[in-house]
C-alpha cells in the first residue's frame, strides 16, 4: 500500500513533454528515464501520461484505440502503435538520407549525427551510407580520408572533423596575413602620397618670400622677390614693400 501511495505522489509530479512525432523513438527514450526517475511502474499510469502528452492532431487518429483500450499492458500498446504510426521505414530513412542537404557550415561530425539519426538498423557501414556522407563533405577534406582507417562511421567523422579544424585554422590565419599585408599596402600608398603632396608644396613655395610661406593667401605683405602672385596663379594678397 505503501508503495502504491508513494508513486501516486511521484506521478502526480511528473509532466512528460508533449510527444515528438519525428523522434518518436527519442521521446519514449525520454519518457521511460522520467518514469524511472519516479519510480513508476504502472503500465496504466505510464499510458495516462503518454495521453496527456499527445498534441490535438495526433490525438484524433487514435481515436479507435481509445475506444477499445486493452485491460493490461496499456502504455506498452500504445506506445507499439505511436512508434509503428511515426516510425520511418527503411524505405523512407534512405530517401531522407538521399535528400539531406550538403555540410554548410557545419562539422563533418554534426552531419553524421544528423545522417545517423535517420539511418537504416545496422547499415551505418554500407557503402550507400558512407559514400552519401563524403559525397557532402568538401572534396579537400574527402581526399585526406580515403586512405584512413576506421572501424565505424562516428570515427569516420572525428577524422574528418580533425582536417576541417586544421584547414579551417589554416585558411584564417591566411586571411588575417592577407588582412596585414593589404593594411601594409594602404600605409605604404597613403605615405608615398603624403611625402609625394609635402614635396610639391615645397616646390611650389621655392620661390615666395617668407611671409607668403607662412600666412599663403592671407599674408598681409609682400617682400621682392616673391613668385606667389605668378606660381600660384592668384592676385595681389596685400601691398609690396
């Protein structure tokens, strides 16, 4: 009685996340650590929980089930019908597998888990799903893994994620030489440009008196001999002494 008391108690603590019909096998994975964790036993317990976790959508197709549910093993007869209702059959795990878009910007490692998860039982090794996993992968990367070793396809992937970081640590150290060389670059020009400008206005000012060297166009006088008014190419900025 005791027992019975105390797991009353645990489930009325516990609320399952609403079931996941594209991974209804991790769902029920999950489900079954929460019932554990409660010390739940109960296969009508188990089933009311699974119920009240079912979205509206998923409910209304059950509905025959629910009106002949069985006297025992309750949460195991529906649990039966939700897996072979949302399970993909091996069919349709390979064409997911054929239809999954390239690497992007991932690791080659986050692409096997996601081709993993989808994978016909015990064909991770066929030579369809290997070769559709390199095929997505950059061929720079391909061509450093057709002579390396491995047992099963997680190592496959580490490998692989090993020449990703090396090349992608490779290409941004290039990028940030190309970074100082161009900034380089840009510093030389502007130097060479600034040097270029202060030895033309040098030149220019070769032949003025001192006063125009110091106030240009707004000197005040003018002392021969001057070359402002005729190497500038402007009037008479004040009176000659």
């Amino acid at each position: 009685m005791a027992e019975v008391q105390l797991e009353n108690i645990q489930s009325v603590a516990l609320k399952l996340p609403q079931f996941w019909a594209d991974g209804a096998k991790v769902w029920f994975a999950q489900a079954k650590s929460q019932f554990a964790k409660k010390n739940i036993t109960s296969e009508l317990t188990k089933y009311h929980h699974v119920v009240a976790a079912l979205p509206n959508e998923i409910a209304v197709k059950l509905i025959d089930f629910f009106e002949n549910v069985p006297g025992e093993e309750q949460y195991t007869s529906i649990k039966m019908r939700l897996l072979k209702k949302f399970t993909h059959t091996d069919l349709e795990k390979a064409e997911l597998i054929r239809s999954m878009p390239g690497i992007g910007d991932r690791k080659p490692s986050d692409l096997m888990d996601s081709m993993l998860a989808v994978c016909p039982t015990g064909q991770s090794m066929s030579p369809f799903f290997l070769n559709e996993f390199l095929r997505r992968i950059p061929g720079n990367i391909r061509g450093h893994l057709h002579t390396f070793g491995y047992e099963d396809p997680r190592s496959l992937a580490q490998q692989a994620d090993l020449v990703w970081s090396s090349q992608s640590s490779q290409l941004i150290q290039q990028v940030s030489e190309d970074n100082l060389a161009e900034e380089n670059f840009c510093s030389t020009i502007h130097n060479y440009r600034q040097k270029n400008q202060n030895t033309q206005d040098t030149s220019a000012m070769a032949g003025w008196c001192n006063t125009h060297r110091k106030y240009g166009r707004k000197a005040f006088s003018c002392k021969a001999p001057c070359s402002y008014n005729t190497g500038s190419g402007n009037g008479k900025t004040g009176r000659k002494n």
